[in-house]
C-alpha cells in the first residue's frame, strides 16, 4: 500500500478512503497485503486531482466512477457502430 500511495502521489489513507467510498477494491496477497492494478492506480490519481481542486471526497469518487462509466459506454456504441457498419474494430476498441 506505502508503494501504492507513493506512484500516486497520496497516503495510504487516501487509499483507504477510495476503498471506503467504492471506487477501488484493492486484491488481497497472500500475507493480506493490498495490491493494486494500473487501472485502480489511474482511477486513485484521477481521484486525487479533484480532491486537490477542492472536490469532497465523496463526490470526487463518484465523478471518477461516472467518468469511466461514460468512456465504457462510448466505447462500446463505437464497436457497435462499427459493427452495424462493417468497419473491422481497431486496436484501441
């Protein structure tokens, strides 16, 4: 977790408090240590930007969870269009 928070740029308890509030949910090691992926990493960073611009926690949470609900959404009306047109999808859908 002390890693963690130092790739990101917080404490481990800012870590925690994402945890709290539902926007990351760390795997568990065998010794109980929490491990993190890129993408928790890149949601915590996102989250720590608002926070410093004055957003509540709590609400920066669920602006980070809405954000990457509407990049999951735009990406796959893109595969579907695509789809619908006979595009072949890209490297990046």
């Amino acid at each position: 977790m002390g890693r963690a928070a130092e790739m990101t740029g917080t404490t481990p308890g800012f870590l925690r408090a994402l945890g709290e509030h539902r926007l990351i949910t760390p795997l568990r090691s065998d010794g109980g240590h929490r491990r993190y992926s890129r993408y928790q990493l890149r949601l915590a960073m996102r989250a720590r930007d608002l926070v410093n611009q004055g957003t509540a926690i709590e609400a920066a949470c669920r602006i980070v969870i809405l954000e990457d609900q509407l990049e999951e959404a735009l990406r796959i009306n893109e595969q579907l269009r695509r789809a619908g047109t006979g595009q072949e999808p890209t490297a990046d859908t």
